[in-house]
C-alpha cells in the first residue's frame, strides 16, 4: 500500500521517493541533569495518536529537501490544507 505526499519543491509524489524523518517532536529536553533513563524515554518512546500529526519528510529519490507534511496514522493519508 502507498499514498501520495505533496513536497513543497516537485510536488505530490509516491511514498516510495520519500523517507520519513518521524514527528515533529519539538523542543529536546535541556542536557543538563538529564538522566539516562530520562534521555532514552525521549529518545525512543514516542506517542502515535490516530489523528493528524506533523512529520518530517526527506524527498530523497528527488529534489533532495526535507520537510514538513502533515500525517494522519488513522487513514495512513496526508492531511493538506483546504483538503
């Protein structure tokens, strides 16, 4: 199964030109007094609500830029702006 993404540059393209960066995650937590533990939970554990979520995106078999497309892991679709 694949679906279409849009990149900003060549525009909507098959998944299989892209890899996936993950979530946009914002801020990482400060270093300081950072526990190991700490920075392995944010690291690896990662919430996936089913409902839309920012995600970077690298068009690697294309013009090369990264990213950012709105996903929604319910439906697997891109969720655009104005539908």
């Amino acid at each position: 199964m694949t679906f279409m993404l849009t990149c900003p540059i060549c525009g909507r393209r098959e998944l299989h030109e892209f890899l996936c960066g993950g979530q946009e995650r914002g801020p990482r937590p400060p270093q300081e007094g950072l526990s190991a533990e700490a920075h392995f939970r944010y690291a690896q554990f990662r919430s996936i609500p089913p409902a839309p979520q920012p995600e970077w995106w690298y068009h690697g078999q294309g013009c090369g830029v990264w990213f950012k497309a709105t996903r929604n892991p319910a439906t697997n679709r891109e969720e655009r702006p104005g539908g």
